[in-house]
C-alpha cells in the first residue's frame, strides 16, 4: 500500500573537494545537468524547481536564479533552508506537489562552495542561530554543539571516544572506494586515537569538514516511470520533526541525548509500512561521528544509551544490516548538506554502488538534521520492478 | 593531510573575538549585564522563565513578561573544552577553554557560557558554578561561570540538582 506516489528518476553530482575557483552556482548547475541526464528527460518538461541558498552568498529569490541559469520556466518555485533537513524537506515537498497535480517533474538541487568561496570574504555569511549567545564564548558553529552533546552522552550511558573512532573508521573504509570522495587515505583506529582532542571530548576524525560540491535529484510520479519502463527507487515514507528549537539556541538540544529523529523516523517508517529491522541500508546525516550514534539509538538501532555497545559489537562491519553510511558520509566522503546521502541511497537501491554494493539492498532510510538537531528529516526509500 | 589541515573550514570569519550586538530584544539583558546583574524574562501570564530574550512567551504568547534578576548559581548540564583556536585567531591565547551549558537553580533556564578554571581535567558534568562579569573592550559586560565552592553551594543548591541526585543527597 503505498501512501506516496512519487519516485526518484534521476540522481547527479559535480566534482567534490577543493574546486577553487568553481562558483556555487557553477556547483549547483553542474549537479542539475548531471541529474537531469540521468532521468532521462528534456529539461523542458521541469515544472517544479526546489533550491537550496547559499550559505555564503545569500540570494534573493535564488530558486528563480537557478531555473534561469538552466532555462526553465516552472510552475512552482522555492528555496527551501532547513539545513542538513533540507535535501529530505525537499523530497517530501516534491511528493506534494506530484500528488496534488501541481508539478510533474521536480528538480530539487544542492550545491556550494564553503571551502574556497570568494564570496564570504564579499558578502560575510548567513547569520547562525543566536550568535550574541554563543559565539562570544568561543563556540564553533557544527562540531562545539555536538561536542557538548558528546559529553552528555558519554556521561550518562559509558560511551567513549574510542567507540566514535570506530564510526569514523568505519565510514573512512566506505569513502576509500567512492570515486567522488574527499577523504580516500584509509583510516586506523589507532591513527584516530593518536589525532589529539580538538574539541573534547571530540577529535580530527569525529568531525566533518566543508568542502565544495553540488548534488541533485529529479522526482517524478511513480506511475510515470513504470509507464517508461525505468526501475524507480520509490519515495515510500517520508516525515519532518521539529524540537521546537531554532538552529541554536543550542543550551538546550545537547543536554537531551535523544533527537527529533525519534519523531521523524517513526513516522516515516510508519508511512512505509516498515520496521527498523526491515532497513538494509542506513545514511545517517553525520556532522560528526556522535550524530550517527545517536541515531542507531533513535531509529531503533539499539537502544538508547547503547549506541556504542552496539558499534562496538562489530555492528558496522562487512556484512551487518543495515549497512551504514556506504559512501562515507559527510565525514569522509562529502559535505553535501545531506543531498549526498540520498544519491548513495539511490545507487544502492539501483544496484550500482561499485564495490560498496550492499547485496540484496531493497529498502533504505535516509537522515537529516538542521541546526544541533533542531530539525530532523527522514524519507524510506525502496526499490521496485519495473 | 596534515594534522591541523581542514579545521580552518569551520572558522568563523573575524580577526578578533566575536562581540554581542545587543538589538531590540535583547538590550534589556545587556544592560543588565553592564550593571552585573543576570536579568532573565518571566512570562506575567504563565510565570515561565525564557532565555535568551525574545518577544513573546514562547508557551502562552503573552507578550507581557517581567526581568527578573537570577542571583547566577547553578551546575554544569555539560560541556566541551577547546584545544584549538578554529573560533579565530584571537582565541589563541585563551587555549584550552571550557564552554559550558549551565542550568541556572534559581529560573530554571540553561545557558551557554564559559566556565572560567584553571585546569579543565577538572571540570565535571554536576559541578557548581555562579556568575561572573566579564568586562570586554567595547563596554559590554559577558556573564561568564567560576566554580562554586563547595561549601558555598549546599546553601544555594535545590534538591533536584543533577549533583544531588548522583551524590544520593
């Protein structure tokens, strides 16, 4: 029975990495053409165009400056921010606008150059949560939160860093044999444990770092593409929570050591009409190595308060369901604000991941967080005959 | 890569420390602050605490809410300790610092800040802490943490503090 009509037709990325002198909207572009070829379709026929601004370069109507650069006049456009949530947010607006006869072909498109932007220097950024309430004591957008968070955790339940060492080693395995990932050199736990602590109790390995890039999909009514004969990865589920927090004020979401994914994910799963133990593929939205164990806990991994146990039971070996972050994830693959996750979920649904083909992968669920987990997104995905 | 390559990504973008700008709603706290006092909104409707400051009672929407002057002793709910300058270069000299989520015993309310101590191995989730100013170039005045001594906190300390809870007090 499936409650949402919608599939993902065509996947794209740019280069990722160091592309200095590569704009974000060159980024962007690039990752909306790739994609477009991969469905299949004349660009044309894109009646719907979801964007993403630029952190660094903050654009007035920026979904329009999109559809222009790539010669589109759709009938239904918007920018969408909900950070690392966006990429999901704008899935499950596409399955609206599909289901409710609006659009037909939705692009939905990600892309930009935080590492080597000219334009920080030209414009400043984009204002982050309560900045007078957190920046003037020396925290870190990203990685201090979580930091914080970390310490929680490791409080009340035992974890350890050496437990986030081995997500890191473990994604670090993964990105090695992705052929657009930033981080290839392979990774030991004892060359993680080595790294001094940064921002205790997290260290180098524990964090992700920008780099530039740009990554996109096109949505299409699932009945559309059985009729073109093309096997479809279907949009089964798909669900937004919200902690009632903006992106910070942080003081409060990293003194709770359970996450809106809770919320997001059961009513995703709820949607699809699946369970945890039915995931053969998990990409978990990983700021850092502390985000993904506290989502094996809220997805129903494990428990709460045994993610590391549970990691440290060899849970993310070769070979253990359900596979996660098999392109190496924000943290070792790329930055890509949570589109990144979507595509690999997508490549392993199609079956052609390379060499980090999960076998038999039928059905997979994808996370994203905005702010210090103000905001979560999760969609279940799942592969159909054609 | 090298060991430190790559942190340089998430710098905020400023020479010198970053500096609140105090706007229209949260001038009342600053200036508070300048007089060295910890003033926190309470809802008139519903008597909830709010940090930080913002217009309406985010549980009942009143509009109308009083400051109220929270003496700033409370515990550590968590914390992290810094050991590079990523915040920017002005940092530098203040390594290893302790920022610090503290739940104030009086409102109720959390708070970031930084705990000012001399060695951070010392810092614990539970430890006592009150209030601070800290004078900055510009006039502003930071509310910042020091440790509370112990005996000072038995006084201050509500019974269902997380310190009392694990102490079995």
């Amino acid at each position: 029975m499936p409650v949402t009509s919608s599939a993902i037709i065509g996947i794209g990325e740019s280069r990722v990495g160091r592309l200095r002198g590569m704009s974000a909207l060159h980024l962007t572009l690039d990752a909306a053409r790739a994609a477009i070829q991969d469905a299949g379709i004349e660009k044309t026929v894109i009646d719907g165009v979801l964007t993403r601004n630029f952190d660094m370069d903050v654009t007035y109507m920026h979904s329009q400056l999109i559809a222009k650069h790539l010669g589109l006049q759709p009938r239904f456009a918007t920018d969408m921010g909900l950070g690392g949530a966006t990429a999901i947010a704008m899935l499950e607006q596409a399955t609206l606008l599909i289901a409710t006869g609006t659009c037909r072909f939705v692009l939905c498109v990600y892309g930009e150059n935080r590492r080597t932007s000219w334009a920080a220097a030209r414009h400043g950024r984009i204002k982050m949560g309560q900045e007078d309430f957190e920046e003037c004591y020396g925290l870190t957008w990203g990685m201090g939160p979580h930091a914080l968070a970390a310490q929680r955790h490791m409080h009340l339940f035992g974890t350890t860093s050496r437990h986030l060492g081995m997500i890191a080693v473990a994604q670090r395995r993964y990105a090695c044999q992705h052929p657009n990932a930033t981080m290839r050199t392979p990774l030991t736990l004892d060359a993680y444990e080595r790294e001094p602590l940064l921002i205790a109790p997290l260290r180098k390995y524990d964090l992700a770092y920008l780099f530039d890039g740009g990554a996109a999909v096109v949505v299409a009514a699932h009945a559309w593409a059985r009729a073109q004969r093309v096997c479809p990865v279907v949009i089964l589920g798909v669900a937004q929570a919200h902690a009632g927090e903006h992106l910070g004020y942080c003081a409060n979401m990293v003194t709770v050591t359970t996450t809106p994914a809770r919320q997001s994910g059961a009513a995703a799963l709820g949607m699809a009409g699946v369970a945890s133990q039915d995931i053969d593929v998990a990409l978990l939205y990983d700021d850092t190595t502390y985000g993904v164990l506290v989502q094996l806990e809220d997805y129903g991994f494990c428990r709460k308060g045994e993610g590391g146990r549970y990691v440290a039971s060899g849970a993310l070996e070769p070979g253990r369901r359900p596979a996660v972050n098999t392109h190496g994830g924000n943290l070792s693959q790329a930055h890509l604000d949570g589109m990144s996750h979507i595509i690999e979920a997508v490549r392993q649904l199609r079956g052609t991941a390379g060499t980090r083909q999960i076998d038999g992968a039928r059905t997979a669920l994808v996370s994203g967080f905005g702010g210090v987990f103000a905001t979560s997104a999760t969609v279940i995905l799942g592969r159909t005959a054609a | 890569m090298g060991s430190n390559a790559g942190v340089d990504m998430w710098k905020c973008h400023t020479t010198s420390k970053q500096q609140p700008l105090p706007d229209e709603d949260s001038q009342i706290f600053w200036e508070g602050c300048r007089r060295q006092r910890l003033l926190i909104q309470q809802c008139d409707t519903c008597q909830t605490f709010r940090f930080p400051p913002s217009p309406l009672c985010p549980a009942c929407l009143s509009g109308v809410s009083t400051w109220r002057a929270d003496p700033g002793a409370g515990e550590v709910l968590t914390f992290c300790v810094y050991h590079t300058e990523i915040a920017g270069p002005a940092w530098q000299p203040c390594l290893p610092y302790v920022v610090a989520v503290v739940r104030l015993w009086w409102s109720g309310v959390n708070m970031l800040s930084q705990l000012l101590c001399e060695d951070p191995q010392r810092v614990y989730i539970g430890l006592p802490v009150y209030i601070a100013f800290d004078v900055r170039p510009n006039g502003l005045i930071l509310p910042r943490f020091l440790p509370l001594d112990a005996a000072d906190a038995g006084e201050l300390r509500p019974p269902n503090s997380e310190l009392s809870q694990e102490r079995g007090a």
